[in-house]
C-alpha cells in the first residue's frame, strides 16, 4: 500500500544526519531563547499581517516577548490552515512535548513557559541540533563578518554578496569594504583586491559557499574592460546611489563577475537565489516585504555558465514556473545543480511537483534536496521533515509503484539528494 | 480509504447553502427558458466552432431554439472529453432526470422537450436555487443598468467597468455614461463627479463589489495630477477613439485609479479579472473569440496595492501560471484576496493545482473558493459540484491524509473558501 | 482498485498499432546497428556531459562503437534515476532479453554482443517495427532530400523548413535550394518559385507535413508586400549572413508566411515547434546546446493562426508553463492542435500535468497524444511506453475514477488521442 510505504520511506531519510546547506543561522546565538524567536519568524508576522493584524502591534518597540507572542496567538486562528503554521505545531510537539494541534489564546502560556524552562538549558542548542539530526549548518554572513568565535566545523560560513552587488552606491557598505579589507578602493584594480581579500579570509575560515539572491531582471554581462571598470568604480565611489544608473549598472555587473571570478579561484560554488523583487509592499512587516515578478529566464545567465565552466552554480528559483527552466540547464550544463525549493515556492504543492520534475531528468548527482533558510535552529526538524515526507511520497508513487524500483534503491536516491549531495557539491577546502 | 473519504467530504460540502460571488446572470431571465439558452453558452459553441462546426450554422440569424439544439448535437461529440461537457450531462440528469451518460441525435429531443415544459414552470427560476443550494447570486451590471425589478438580496449587483476604463472612447459609452449620471463631462473634475454618481446609485442598490477584466499589459500609475486628467478626458471626449494612443492610456489609468477611489470612499471590494485578450480570433463564435498572453505579472499592481490598504482586491488570474504568484502576494499584502478559478483555469488539472497551492499559504480568510461566471442559474450545480470535488480531493489527500487533520476540522476549512468568506469579503453596507 | 484498473487500460492501449507522427529517423538506415547508436543519442551524452564526463572522451573523433559504449557505461550511474535511463533499460529488457535494471561496467559487454548479433540479422528493422507495434514513421527530410530508396508508405516524408526560414543566410544553404529546385532566386517571385518545387515534389512523394522549430521570440507577421520581399531576397542573396538584420528577419518571415501559403495550397498540416534557442552551450555535447527561454505566448502567432483557417497547425510547445496557452488556443482555434510532449517536457511529471489539462478542455478530435522525435527505431517502443502508463493513468484517475466513466469509453478517448487522430490530422493526399 502507497501509505505505509511511504511512510516507511520517510522513516528512513527522517533518520540520516545531515547537513543544511542554506541557513541564516546567527551562529553566536542559533537557537532560540523563548517563543518569541520562533513565532517572530517574518513566516508568521507577515501572515498574521496579511490577514489583518496590524503593522504597529507586531513591531511594538521594546515589546515584550511573551507579549508579543500573546499578541501573535490572538491572531494565528486565520493561518492555522498554512503549512508555515503546521511547522509551528510540529516544533511545538517534537521539542516541547506540546500535545494540542493548534495553538489558541488557551493553551500558548504553558507552552511559552515550558519552552523558556527547556531554551534556558545550557546544552539547549546541541539538543536540537541531536534531536534534527544536523550535522552542520551553513551561514549565510555578511562580507565584513569576523566569523570568530564559533565552531567553523558545525556552523560552515559562506560569503553573502548582495551588498556587494547590488548596494555598494551606500557609503556605509563601502566604508564596511575598506575597513574590512583595509584597501582603500578607488579603480578596478583595487576593487578587485579588496574583493579577493574578502574571499582569504572567507575560505581560511572555512567558508564552503559564496552565495546572492537576484532580482528578476538581472542580467550579467562579462564586463567592459579595465577602462570601463575604473570609471564605473569611480564614478560609484564618488557619487554612491546618485552615480548615473548606467555606471552603477555596470558596477554591479563587474562586481557580480568579479565574484564569479574568484569563486573559480577560489574553487567556492557560487549560490544564485534567482529572482525576487525587495521591499514590493514597503508597509509590510519586517522581512515581509519582498516579492516578485516570475518573468524571468535561465537564459539571463547564459554568458555566466559558459564564462565559468570551473565554477558550480547550484541555483534556486523564486517561482515554480521557473523551475522546468532549472532542471533543463541542471541536464545540459556541467556547472549547474539544482538547490531546494527557495520561500514563496517552499510549499508541499510546488515542491512536490519541482522535486518530482528533477529527479526524472537531471543527474542524481546534482540535485540538492533542500535547505531549511531558517534563521533559529529548531526550525529545520519541520522543514526538513515537510520535504522529507514529499520526498518520500514521490520516491513511492513514482520510483516504487510507477517505474518499479526497490524500495532500497528508491532510498538510496533519496540519501543521494538529501544527505550527500551537499557535500559532494560544497566539498570546502581539504 | 481516500476515495470513500473524498465522497464523505464531498457530501458534506455539497450540502450548504452559498452564495455565487460572480456570475453574468441578467436577474431580469436568470433562468433559461429551453435546452438552446444552455447549450448557447459559448463553452458549446466555441468548442463545437473549434472541432469544425462552421459559425454560421451555430449563429444562423432568426434560428429556432430548438433546431439550434439538434444542429449543436450533432456536433459534441467530438467535445464529450471535456469537463464543460459533463457539466451539461449532470445538469440533464440533475434537473432533467436525463438517464444517458451522452447527448445524441437519438436521444436529444426528449431531453429538449422535457427541459422545456419543466423551465416554463412559474417557478423554475425558485427550483434551480432551492436545488442548487444558492442563495444569492452577484451579477455583472453595467455601468447603467437602473437595477430595478428583482430582489436585490438575491440578485447582489455588482458595478462593471470595463466599458469606463476601456471604452470611453466609443460615443456611445461617454453617451450612456452623461445619461445615467445626468453629469456633462468635459475635464477631470466632471469625469470624476459622474462617476461618483455610479457609485451612489449601486450601492444605494445593494451593491457589493465593483469588477473588472483587464489585459495582460495593464499597469496602472498613480494619476499625473489635474492638469494632465483635463487633457486626458479633454482629449478623448472631443476625438474619441481617434484621440492619442497615449491619451487613450491616460484616460484609462485614470478612471482606473478613480474607480479604485470609489472604491476606498464606498467600502466595495474591486475584483480584479486579470489577464484577458480581447477578439484574438475575430473569426470565433460570440464570446469565443478572446485569448490571452500568459507573460503578466502582479507586479504591474504594485502601485495600487500600496496606494489602496483599505480597499480589498479579490483577483483572478487567468492562466495557471500566474497563480503562485496570486497566492504570494495575497500572502503578503492585507488587501489582496483570491478568487475562484477563471475562464481557462477553470478545469480540475488546474483547479487542483491552483487551489491546492492556495490553501497551504494563504490565510483561510482570504480565499473566495469558487464562483460560476455563469449566464444561466442552472450552470451553478455543476460548475460548483465539479469544484467541490476537487475541494474534497485536496482536503482528504493534503490535510486528511498527509497532515493528519480530522475530517471536521478538513470539512471546516471547506465551508469557510466555499461559503463563509464570501459573506466576510463581500459584506456590502449594513 | 487504481493500480490494477491502470494496468489494465495500459495493457489494452499497448495493444495498438500505431503511427508515430514525428521522428528523426533516417529512412536509409531506421534501426541500430551496435548498442552505440542507441547511447549515442544525445539524451544520454548530454546528460553524462552534464554529470561530468569530458566532451573529449564522448566524441573522441573515429571511436570505436564498442569503445564508446564502454565509456558511456562508466560514467551512467549518475543519471541511472532519469527517465531516459529508464528508456535504455526498457530496450535493452525487451529487444535484448537484458535481465538487470541497471547497465553497469559488470554486464554491458554481454548486451553489447547480443544487441550486435541481433541488429545483424537482416530483417532487424521488421521486428523493431513489429514489436512496437508500428505501422509507420514521419521522417523530418531536409528540403534537397530526394526521398528515394525507401518505402514512403512506412516511412512517411515530411518537409522541415528551418533551413529555409532561419539559414537563408548561409550560401550552402542558397546553394542547396537551388539545385534542389533548378530555380535561380532572385527575387521575391523566383523565390516562391523555389519554395513551390519543393512542396511539389515533397507531396508527389507522399509528405504528410510540413514542420519547424522556433525561437521564442520568433513572431511571425503578414510581408509587406512584393517590393519589400524583393529587397529581402536581394540583400540575403547578395551579402549572405552579412546582411541587415531587418533584411534577414524580413526574409525570415516572408519565407514562413510563404510556407504557410504553399501549406494552404497542397493541404499540408505545418506543424509548429515552438520555443527552442540554439547553441546556447556551444561547449556541449553535439545537439546537447540547445536550451530555452520559457517566456513565450502563442498571442505572437494570432496573425498567422487568423490568416490560415485552412491550415492546420499541430503544435508543440518546449515548456510545460506554455502547455496552458495550446490548450486554450486549440480550444478556441479551429485550426490549432495539440502535438504530443516535446524534448524537455518530455518527461512523466510534465506529461501528467500537460496531457491531462489538454484532456479536459480541447476537442478530442484534436490531440496528438505522443510522437518519440526519435532518431533509432528502438527508441519508440521505451518512450511509446511511458506516454501509454501516463494515458492509463489520466484515464484511470480523473476519467474512471473521478468521472464515472466505463473503462470502454476511457479506452476509447486513449486511443483516439494515441492512435486515431495521427491519421485525422495528417491524412495526406489521397
């Protein structure tokens, strides 16, 4: 029968350790410490604000946590249908030994404080890291981070670049550059050095990723030449965001190639997270705000893969709809690979149908399952759990009973997708 | 079992009493009066066009209902795949007590014949609601329909304005719009007192929406101020459609804009029907004769989601691969509702699909589940049976099963995207 | 019980004798010769490729077959989940008594003998085509073939024009136009001349079709006349590749448009491929370059479609986010089919989704389920196959199951699409 089947499936990918290769874990302080980490999760303010809660009773200044949470569970009956919620429940039962499906204005304090008691343990975040059955996590830090004082080996740094791309007209991000560099930057030249100066110490610190989300119309292009460089970085440096928006165009472009540049010598996959529009709803909550147009192709990246055959790109797709174009260039180019099932496409619907699509048609070897994105630990045991479970169904319906696989080598392509890809594909430096 | 579970839920949701929040019912001859008012509907007619039936045999001036009828027959069966072809077999059988599972040249007539004498009942139009459960039924009024003689509490009006955005140009329609208003436009400033007029009249009416279907290149802006709207209006109402293509635009984005004003001022939600292309195929049947390009994003709404946060904006897309991003935007923004499954999306693979994708990650408020577009009353059964199937479907499969909700709190779920947020989203004025 | 219920329709549509309406076969030599000619296929280089095996080792100039294979068989394993791995597991158990489920450096000498020893035997090609069930092929000729030395009653010629349309430029390509018609081109009306020669003689030898493939921004638009085609036809003769690129695309168009008129006149079905973009991976492997930009509509074909009524257009579409629009196109056009599942949608999960929303909402008198696009004969009995499971199960599930009908009238629908239509659409000149 497909539901004990899958279900067995599911019990043995839920048992693999494993590693998250996307995260935005703080890793000097990954988990939570009350409730209010966890339900503060822009997830669930900007539901709750989408279904009517008001802006300025989630972001109260200086509000109190276990206030907050109150305010938040007053307003959570109109998502309880949201698999973002279901996540919340999940967390709850697997941590806190929450015994209830929903959580109401009756039953959230003994919750709230039961789970303060267990957060407030000294080991609270090898706890969780045993119970989810992660091995590491990946980072996504900022260019400037020291990545000092932690355990590099548990919480793998990688070098986020938005800033870097996309905001470098602000003197603030360029003042950031040259202190963490120490290269004052004024052409092509030394915008380059100050760059590779970034990836030294990323990859000293162990750093196994370089990684940047883009808008939908981003479009890069090999860069112009050194002329063109030092009168785009100048330009920049000299007027920030009221440098003509052709130069700052081209910086971003020389910045973006640049990366992808060292990320070849430096020998890092390059993440792309291909397609989001920021701050589309400015009234929106914290994190909330983002959106998208899913008008967007893989043949915008065209020149890039063909420039950078050393050079892996694993990349994720905003919107469903994009995602027969990722498993297509996943089957024809060497250096892209498949990587999770990126926010607004997080979901059982899309997954279900973008997994399934993958594992018909692009090596085994390049698909990364999933990452989690989370930003506090104990979110990934639910994540994962959702993706494992459709893993599972469409490992049975489709392996199993449709094309008559083992159930083992069925669980062996499971492994392959969720457990050992990432590290096949984000070896780090030995 | 899953099959026995998806009819239990079916039952059970079949069962309440709703309202149709969008149908093109004249409430002065909802109900029709042979099998040719039926089989009239361009689902028929276009269908049978395209499989070969010239258009001058379905639109023969002066034609007898019922040799229009038989000639129709004669030429389904080519079309007895599609689900718009059950929908005429089920509500044979429903209203009828038709025993066939085809409609044939042999077994036509009676049919015909049986259908006629039970839709001349005085009652016939009371026997379709009682049978199909509806109370009440939103209609599509133009801009100058005096809304008189039927019961408002039945028949809710609702303000249509395509003909204002799109039309002004056509004498006519800037004719009709001066005569139900009483108002003499010239510039900006009458354009919007006429308007305002319309909004009195509806809702005084009972109104309880205000709608429109837009192409897919449609981006509304903020208005350019007074100045540039007594050009705009001055411009078209003197040259008509012979004004500048970029007056023309102008005039449209400011009724837009203006309607969207109204509907802040008069607490109507504005559906918005987005995506349409009108007369692709002039040769086509009437009504059968508009396509669509599938390349629209809502990001072109972005403007007007953030100018509106009072206003609710139930939208429809029209192609299923603009859904996902539907459902993301009613995620994030307050005013943004979903609603139904239009036109070409509205047959179960993308239903299925579409709605699935909704209940995971829209707040349950904001989902108007379904709604008939109909012409007649007696489409409602099946449009709305074939939907609370798939409704049914999706509640056993991904929430009984996959999630392990109980069939009641499922069942909940169900009545509240096909009844209750009906009520909630279109409340009208108390 | 579903699974049974699915063998069962399976079995019965496997039973079928059928015409495959589009493939690549070479008439002169339809079947393999050694296993090399099967995994040379560019599914399965492309996809080693793009799991890490060099160019270099795939298309080592002079090779040996059995070298290659070799070759191939070591680097297999990473794809051994796709379903075109499938495909050669499923050839290699029904042609070759092959007894695993996997091709491995262990077992694939033995098969490479047997397969050798098999496509030996003189008749080899009579039991390919009798064990698939075939009754006949659609070639893809070039336009200078002289469709001799074959029996065009099985392998039936059809007349692909992408040369002409997109490779005027080039002077073989001139070269070869003239001399396969003996017309000297000039002009706009010797041009025309040529192009008429060439349906003369295609249908003179039993063509059935006319066929090309189309970049996504390819729009095709009504000439300008004969001064405009005459200073097309004049620069592109004169300056080659070298030409504007306003003379070239003009030519471009005139040539389609002018297909189209000779389509009209010999009452040839053109069928349309729509979406691919070439080489853009020159580094790949041969034809593993091509890729796509998913953003494309039909709306830029509404002219073409309006002007032709008389012509028939069988159309495939590159990405499943397309699949939407040909359905709605078809049902509304009456001269618009659906043409089977092409190239990287090719796939179960994009089958699924596609085939059955084209199930429910267009005629079923105008779908052509499946063609294999296959190069080798032994390549229809694996694809055929899957397409047929997939059938079944859309007939099973939302036909038997979710609509209550007989397995009869579901098979019935199956084989039309599978089977009948092929010879409804493309009749060929009596």
């Amino acid at each position: 029968m497909s539901q004990e089947l899958r279900n067995r499936l599911f019990q043995q990918l839920d048992s693999l350790e494993i590693i998250d290769p996307h995260t935005h874990i703080n890793a000097l302080k990954p988990a939570s410490e009350t409730l209010a980490d966890i339900m503060g999760y822009h997830y669930y303010t900007e539901l709750a604000h989408a279904a009517g809660m008001p802006r300025a009773r989630i972001e109260e200044p200086g509000i109190d946590p276990k206030e907050k949470v109150r305010r938040l569970v007053e307003n959570l009956a109109p998502l309880d249908n949201t698999i973002q919620y279901s996540w919340l429940i999940e967390m709850a039962q697997a941590f806190f030994g929450f015994e209830h499906d929903r959580l109401t204005p009756e039953n959230w304090e003994a919750l709230y404080d039961t789970a303060a008691r267990q957060m407030a343990q000294q080991d609270w975040e090898r706890q969780v890291l045993a119970k989810s059955r992660l091995r590491g996590v990946f980072l996504t830090n900022d260019f400037d981070d020291p990545l000092q004082g932690f355990d590099t080996s548990v919480y793998i740094p990688c070098l986020r670049t938005d800033d870097l791309v996309f905001h470098l007209g602000k003197p603030e991000v360029r003042q950031r550059l040259e202190k963490a560099t120490g290269v004052a930057v004024g052409d092509g030249g030394t915008l380059r050095q100050a760059l590779g100066k970034l990836f030294d110490h990323f990859t000293q610190k162990g750093a196994r990723a370089c990684a940047i989300s883009l808008p939908p119309d981003f479009a890069p292009t090999v860069p112009h030449g050194h002329a063109a460089a030092d009168l785009a970085v100048g330009a920049v440096w000299r007027q920030g965001v009221d440098a003509s928006a052709e130069r700052r165009t081209e910086l971003s472009h020389l910045v973006f190639w640049t990366l992808a540049e060292f990320c070849r010598d430096y020998r890092l996959p390059f993440d792309l997270m291909i397609g989001v529009n920021r701050a589309v709803y400015p009234g929106g909550v914290y994190q909330g705000q983002d959106l998208y147009d899913s008008r967007v192709s893989l043949i915008q990246y065209r020149e890039l893969f063909n420039a950078f055959p050393e050079v892996t790109f694993p990349i994720s797709v905003l919107a469903s709809v994009t995602n027969q174009e990722l498993a297509s260039y996943a089957w024809i180019f060497p250096n892209v690979a498949t990587n999770g099932h990126w926010w607004y496409s997080n979901t059982p619907t899309f997954i279900e149908h973008d997994a399934a699509a993958r594992l018909e048609a692009v090596p085994r070897t390049k698909q990364i399952g999933y990452y989690s994105d989370m930003y506090k630990l104990e979110f990934a045991l639910p994540k994962f759990a959702m993706y494992k479970r459709i893993l599972a169904k469409i490992l049975a319906e489709r392996y199993v009973i449709d094309r008559g696989w083992s159930e083992e080598r069925a669980l062996a392509l499971g492994t392959q997708v969720l457990r050992d890809n990432t590290e096949r594909i984000f070896p780090g430096r030995k």
